[in-house]
C-alpha cells in the first residue's frame, strides 16, 4: 500500500505553488471568476468531467469509478474576505481590500493535490470521486445556493468530507469528532423605540437608552439561568446604535448580534426568552420593542458513522498526527448544510506557525498558515477517500 502522506510530500510544490497563485488573487464571494476558472482548468487538464458556473462561479469536477462504487464528494471553498492584508510576503494580495485571511486559498490548493493524486491513482479508487469547489462560504449562502442548483445530484454523492486549515492549532493536530462540531448561527436585530426629546428634559420623552442598556444586561442571565451549564450557547451583542448628540434623546436604539448554539432545543429556548425578556423590559421602560431572528447557518453535525470508518486510518496511516476527538467550536460554517443532506464530516487540520508571534488568528489582516498543513490535509482527504471507498490507494 502506498503512504498517503509520501503522495502528498511527493507534490508539495504543486500545493504551494497553487496557494500562492490563489493567495495573491483574492475574489469575494459569488465573484470568484478568475479563481473558478483556474480550478476548471486545472481539473479539466487532470482528466475530470468539469461542470462550471453552478451558483454563479462554484465548479464540480468528476471522476467517474466503477458501477456500484460509492459517491464520494470532497467540498473545497473559494471565497477570500473584504481584509486589507498587511503581509510582505512576496505573494501577498495584489487585489487591493481583499485577502485570503481565512485559508480558502490553502483549501483550493489542497484540493487540486488530492485531485492530481487520484487521477494519477484512477484504477486504485474505488470510487466515484465529486470535487465541489464551493463560493460564498463566508455568510454569504454558497453552499445553499449550489444545494439549489442541484449540485447535490447526478451523482447524489453517499459520503460528503470538508475541512478547515485551522490555525487555532499546532502542525500535527487533526480535530474529528463525532456529532456537533460547530455551531448553528444566526443573527438577531432588536428595535427600541421611545419618543425622542431634549437631553434636559427627559420626563418629557420615552427614553429608548436606558431601556436598551437592561435589555442587554437582563440577556446575559439567559445562558447562566435558562441553560443547563452542560449546554453551549452564545449571545453576542456586536452592535448598538441610537442617538446623533450630547443633548438629544433619541427616538430609537437598534442592538444587533448573534446566537451560536449546537442544539435546536437550545436555540429555541435561547429565541424565546430574548423574545420574552425583550418584550417586558421595553414595556417596563415604556417602550415598544422588535425582534428579528435570521438564522444563517445550522450547527455543523458530524455523522459518527462516517467518523468511526475514517479516525483510525488517518491516525494509524499519518505519521507524526494526533487526532483531537472532543474540537468543537462556537464558528459557523456553511458545509452544515451539506451534512443536512449527506452522511459525512467536517475536519479540522492545524496549520498554526510554530513561532507564536508570527501566528495570527482567521480573519486577522496578517493571517498566513504554516505550509506543511498542505500534505497534512492532502493526505488526510486521501485516507477518508480510502477509508469510504474500502480501497487501496
Ligand atoms: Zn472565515
Ligand atoms: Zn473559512
């Protein structure tokens, strides 16, 4: 049997070189042309059946196996962030405002290598390979959107894997773990509304202020006397706007934030007591208040199934990894919705520099990853592939 990982060390080149040539193009989502267009024919060229333009610029690359063979597809995203890089590397961003400060880039470039090692190891796979190279994963509903345009047919894959460069943690790290994994998320907007007035003459006005501050105390007591402590939950306040000056008392204050939880039940009972809490502080303070809840992802569940065929092999096969079987994380992402639909999971792949200083954390405008997560992840992709297929690489 040949060593996954010697396969992928074999192309560290062709890894690192497509990671930089992503990195220094950057695109948002739903804009990744020239991106999608590399991967097209890049795929294209390695031998696979290229679908394009499936919600706007995501592609599908196929790899037709034997009849009866499982389905197996492998999701990679593409989408860079709205982050000005402060990097000086020499393949820094050359797209001004944008930046692959979340390792979308690394993700591509990995995917594209695990592409080239099962071309080139075809009559081994005994599977059917379909390589999703997804938009918008940033909030923005790619995975939603190529759901929509049936990307999860022709062939309706058996098995869906993801992963995540994560810079969280050390080279070597591999978090995978069955169940909830990351968080379901959504948004929340609250509207206070008083009567606005002279900042002198506050019994002549409903001031929305002071409603607003309780408003935001009061939620705090939702996960520390509504929650079990063995349950996980957040709510962030991450806005709040009312007033324009000194000595005008607003009409209106408008909070917004978000809510991660794991679990339905717990998200139901986080929405109905900021609805109850909400409701009757407003009304003590008089005023009238509104709450909108828009939920952007659902909790990224990982099928235990699929992680108990899959944890050995990659433990066992990879030399010189340790698998974390208890990650889990209050980020959302959108491969959530593929784990809706398909039996599979989502992995984790540490990629943090060994020197401390030089790390930043995703999203952060000098983000850059320790390269050796590329064979690392290549060859955890190749062993899943393995594992799920049942064959010899
Ligand atoms: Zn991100
Ligand atoms: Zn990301």
């Amino acid at each position: 049997m040949t060593n996954n990982l010697d396969l992928a060390l074999h192309e560290f080149n062709y890894s690192k070189n497509l990671r930089r040539e992503f990195h220094q193009f950057p695109e948002l989502g739903f804009q990744e042309f020239r991106t999608s267009k590399i991967v097209a024919e890049t795929l294209s060229s390695l031998g696979y059946r290229v679908i394009t333009g499936i919600a706007k610029t995501g592609v599908v690359g196929l790899l037709p196996g034997k009849l009866g063979s499982p389905t197996i597809m492998l999701r990679f995203d593409m989408d860079a962030l709205p982050v000005l890089e402060k990097n000086e590397t020499d393949y820094a961003s050359k797209n001004l405002g944008i930046m692959h400060a979340c390792g979308h880039d690394a993700h591509m470039a990995i995917g594209l290598t695990v592409a080239k090692i099962l071309v080139e190891n075809k009559d081994k796979v005994n599977a059917t390979i379909k390589l999703v190279f997804q938009p918008a994963e940033e909030g923005l509903g790619g995975a939603e959107a190529m759901i929509q345009a049936d990307v999860l047919k022709n062939p309706k894959p058996d098995y869906c894997i993801g992963a995540h460069v994560w810079n969280e943690k050390p080279l070597g790290w591999v978090g995978l773990s069955a169940g909830p994994i990351m968080a379901g998320a959504d948004t929340f907007e609250i509207k206070i509304t008083g009567k606005g007035g002279h900042g002198g003459h506050p019994h002549e006005t409903i001031d929305p202020i002071p409603a607003a501050a309780q408003i935001i105390s009061a939620t705090q007591t939702i996960i520390s006397r509504n929650l079990s402590p063995l349950e996980n939950a957040v709510i962030s306040f991450c806005s709040m706007n009312g007033g324009t000056t000194f000595n005008v008392i607003p009409d209106q204050v408008t909070l917004s934030g978000t809510i991660r939880t794991y679990l339905p039940s717990v998200r139901d009972t986080v929405i109905r007591r900021l609805e109850e809490i909400i409701q009757h502080t407003a009304l003590a303070y008089q005023c009238q208040a509104d709450l909108i809840v828009d939920s952007v992802t659902p909790a990224v569940i990982n099928n235990k199934e699929v992680v108990d065929k899959i944890t050995q092999p990659i433990s066992e096969h990879i030399s010189n990894i340790k698998i974390d079987t208890e990650i889990k994380s209050m980020v959302s992402e959108d491969f959530a919705f593929f784990l809706n639909q398909i039996p599979g999971c989502f992995i984790f792949v540490g990629s943090a520099k060994s020197d401390k200083a030089l790390n930043f954390g995703h999203h952060h405008p000098k983000f850059d990853i320790d390269k050796g997560v590329l064979p690392i992840a290549v060859a955890v992709f190749l062993e899943a592939v393995e594992a799920l297929s049942a064959s010899q690489i």
